[in-house]
C-alpha cells in the first residue's frame, strides 16, 4: 500500500496534469477572436505564470461579477422587479381589500406604461407590503415556483435560460484557472441563490447583493428567519466596494459590470496593485438580445463607458464579440 | 499522451485516495477518548456515508464555529478589545487633547479595574472615536502590527499562539471529510481576517463577524474605504443566524460555540432536518486555561449550558477531553 504521503503528492501532480490539459482545450468558445478575448486570455496567463512578475497566488484570484446585465439580460425590467410585482398580484388576489390601491390597480390591470409612470416610493411601499412579512424560507419557495414557471415577455423562456453563454464560459474559464468567482449585484440575495449555482457554478455563500432586513423569531417553539419591510444594504454603486469588504474581505484582480452602478467596484478594483482586469458589457446586440446604453433607464451605462474608454478596460461588445448570446439560439 | 478526460478523471480517483489516506491517520489526536470525541467522529462518519439515510452532500456541510472562547482564549478580556484599548492609548499620546477624558485617563494609569467599573456608554464612544476616522487598509496595518507585537498578559505569548490546538484539528478533520468551515463570531471581522487563515485554515471570506459601517471615500482622487463611528451590524446572540442567512445562506449542520451569545446559532443549526452536531466548549480547566461559566463577565455561559444538557448536545470538558490546550503547553 502506498503511504498517505505518497499518494497526496501523486494526486496534486494528476491535479496539476488535469489544470493543464483542460488549459490545452481552446478556452472561450462562444468568444468570436477579438481584443475582448484576447484581453481576457492574455491576463489570465499573466497572473498564472508562475515565476512570473504578474503571477497572482490562488487565494488572491478573486474574481467580481455584477449579475443583472452581465451575466443574464435585464430588459424590459430587471427579473427581480418582475417577480416581485407578482408576489404583489399574487397578494390581491389573495386579500381584495389590497386591490384599492391604485398601484395594485394598475398592477392587476396590466398596464406597465402607467405603472412604470407612477410615483416610485408607492410603487416601493406595495412591493415591500407584498414582499416581505413571511419567512425567508417561505420566500425561497415562492422564488423557486416563480422560476420554474415565468417567463420572458419576448423570448418566451424562463428566465433562467436569459444567461450569457460567453460570461458563463468567462466563469468557468476562471475557475479552471484557479479564481474564486463572485456575484456582487445590487440585486437581493435571496433572489439569486436559489439559481445561480446551477446557472454559473456560483454556489450561495459567494452571492453578494442586496439584503433585505430579516429578524430571528420564534414561531411555534422553533426559530425562524422573518423578512422585515426593510432595506439592510444596498449593493448597488458605492455599496459594491463595501459588499465586497463586508463578504469577501480581499481586493478583487478582475471586475465585469455593465452600468454606471458597477463604476465604484470597477474603480475600486482598478486601485489595487498588480495585474488587474476590468470588463464592462455594452449591450449592442438589438437583434439577438437589446441594444442600449446612454440613455437607457434600465442599465444605464454612461459614465462608466466614457471611463472604461479613457482608462483602456476592455469593453465587450455582444454583437461582435460574441458567436452566441444565450444557449437556445 | 493521455486524453485530458482521462487525465481529470485519474486526478478524481487518486484525490479520493488521499482523502481516504488521511481518515486512516488517526483523527483528532489532542483529544482524549470519550464522549466528545466520539459523538463527533460519530457525526462525521454519519455524514460521509455514501448512500446512507444520514449522507449529506459535501456543498451542505457548512460547519460555523464562534471564536472568542471557542477556537481562542477570551480571558481576561475580548484580545480584540485589548488591542481598541492600545489603539486608544496610542491615540492618546499623539493628541494630548484626548488625555483630559476620565475614560482615557484611566486607560493611561493602566488601572483597569476602575475602566471595568466606568460607563460602558463612555468607553465605547472613547474606542468608537480611536478605532475609526482611518481606512479599512490603514485599520489592517495596525492590526496586524499589533498581533505581532501585543502579548497576553497571562501566559506572555502571542495573541495568536492563544488558540486551541484540539480546536485547530476539529476543523482540519472536518475540511478533510469535505465540509466548510466558517467562523461567526461577535467580534469585528476586520480583526480577524488578518490571521485566521495561518491559525485557523479559514480564509477571510469565510469569516463571519461584526460589521464596523465603511464608506467609500475618494481620496487623492483613488477610492478608499473608510471606517466610520458605527457599528453596521452585531454578529451576536439572535444576530449570528442573520449573519449566516447574510454571508452563507445555508443552514449549517455543525455549530460550535462557548457562551449564551451563541445559543441562537446552536438553535438555529438544530432546527434544520437531517443530521446535526451542536458543540460547546466547557472552560473547566483553570489550571491550563481558564475556569468559568454561569457568573462570567466574559463568555458567560448559563442558558446554553442548561439547553445543551437538556437537549443532549456536546459539551466538551476543556480540562478532560483535551490533551493539550495551547501548542506551547
């Protein structure tokens, strides 16, 4: 029988043989060749190279993705938004004197150009009536039925299914190459984690997003999680460096965002030492997908673009830079 | 040369050796036998068992353990508030302004008993003022050069040489049968993230704490965040099962604590279905360590005690089950 040493040092060797051989494999498939890629490919081998002035030490490979319109499309509205508007129509049905709201009215009338105009803080205050108050495992339930069944007013499909082939390649790229990758979305963490882990190998604990308040209480003998009407952290613009201080504790080497919120965690991972990536997502692709920028009211990607621009961060362009944008195209 | 999939999948069986090489090796080798050691390696064995009802899926074996009086000594008082204690005097003897405060003045005169009987309002606004108004990375310098410096005023050792050894192996066991180790401690995670990693094997993401508010400032036109004078979030008592839904967003099956401030998380963990281990450390050794529990100032440990016996969790007597404390002993 072979010592336990011996057989530690033969499996890091196989190891270190499988990293290699899946090295081989050309990376970034659905990657049309480009300055994208080649930017992408170029710092990976960069921080890989061991000897290597650039070289990165694993733990310190950490790797910063925004969700909504980076790794998956947030047009018309963001898919978060979406399903809470259904947890509030779900809620009128359920308790008619909700339905003399006039958001809820509008709501239930299906009329989103009103509701889209209404006043914000109302529309805010019917989503956190209708979004909140149970326990956050009552919560995951409703997310999981609403995933399994909604779907996208233009391309028909789950939602679930609106990921970005090329980002979920760029991920396991990164992985395979030793990073440790993160969602940091201004979305709510318990709205991705019950998917993203099946959706980009991104398993719960390295979900990063907004927190809704939630309070330890005892219901019937046992402990049980409430969702209280209240915003804990706001993961979006500034709050990105901080959700990354408050859940990851180290400076990441690359960043992809895709809007002005994602600017303050590109800037912040641009401002530490050593090789750096940042990656931004311009959505030019009206055909396959949406194209927007400027001007957009969901995304906006204004001065994070002039930025990326002036400062030389690799702006990723949907329509030439990648062969396919989701899976069932 | 062999195919990259028939590389990866000899790197998969000769990993699977070397894991089962090191369970041959005897576990937990600073515990003495008994009850402690054997309900764990009980559960362990429980947990790992393929095909078996008690089997739980790697990705699910989330392990939490507090810090202060858990995995290090707490006695006599919290190391991170002696070094908010040293931050203060320090500041002290830069701004002679401080010194005319009462607080500061009994600090300075090293008389800590009248500090332990003074305001604790007071004294928390002295530290708030002393640990704050810097940046999160200038905060971590002086971290870590105090840990390299600062001895205990006991044993004259290291901070850092105060964790316990059986403590150490507990979790290298547990991540060599696949489980995930965090801390949840009501400390501050900007103080142990520092050495965790060396002490413990628990990098800084997986550091679960108490949340000082950080701000993103633009300094010199490069981002920086700065520590402000209040607290974003207590890791204590009904706060560590928010802390985990905040940062893991599982359910741990394994939760190890030393006080009343850790009940909640053992609640928590008991609650969840499927096979689960709830441990408290027993300060019963004043000879090696220290003796306490119900009447402590510190890591009082009254509730949990009783609901641990009561409910059959394990309660490890410091002074007959381990073999060693400290690795200095």
């Amino acid at each position: 029988m072979p010592t336990p040493g011996l057989l530690r040092r033969l499996a890091v060797a196989f190891a270190a043989c499988a990293l290699a051989a899946a090295a081989w494999a050309q990376p970034l498939p659905s990657w049309n060749e480009g300055p994208a890629k080649q930017a992408i490919v170029r710092f990976v081998t960069d921080v890989t190279a061991a000897g290597a002035p650039t070289f990165v030490p694993p733990e310190e490979r950490v790797a910063v993705f925004d969700n909504d319109g980076t790794l998956w499309a947030e047009q018309p509205m963001y898919f978060q938004l979406a399903f809470m508007l259904d947890m509030a129509r779900k809620a009128a049905e359920a308790n008619p004197k909700l339905r003399d709201d006039p958001v809820v009215k509008t709501l239930l009338a299906n009329d989103m150009k009103a509701l889209a105009a209404m006043d914000h803080k109302a529309i805010g205050k019917v989503l956190a009536a209708t979004n909140t108050g149970m326990s956050a495992a009552e919560y995951d339930r409703a997310i999981r039925a609403w995933l399994a069944t909604a779907k996208h007013p233009r391309f028909g499909r789950l939602y679930t299914e609106l990921t970005y082939v090329p980002m979920v390649e760029l991920l396991e790229y990164l992985r395979a190459n030793g990073f440790k990758t993160y969602i940091v979305s201004g979305g709510g963490i318990q709205f991705m984690r019950p998917w993203t882990e099946k959706a980009y190998g991104i398993p719960p604990e390295q979900v990063i997003g907004s927190v809704a308040e939630v309070k330890l209480e005892t219901v019937g003998g046992r402990p049980v999680l409430m969702r209280e009407p209240k915003v804990a952290f706001v993961d979006d613009g500034p709050g990105k460096p901080v959700g990354i201080y408050r859940g990851i504790g180290r400076q990441p080497i690359l960043a992809f965002g895709n809007s002005d919120g994602d600017l303050p965690m590109l800037q912040w991972t641009a401002a530490g030492s050593g090789p750096r990536f940042m990656g931004i997502v311009h959505h030019t692709d009206g055909a396959r997908e949406y194209a927007y920028n400027r001007n957009s009211k969901v995304g906006k990607l204004d001065k994070a673009l002039s930025e990326a621009v002036a400062r030389g961060w690799t702006v990723v362009d949907m329509k030439n830079d990648w062969k396919r944008v989701f899976a069932f195209q």
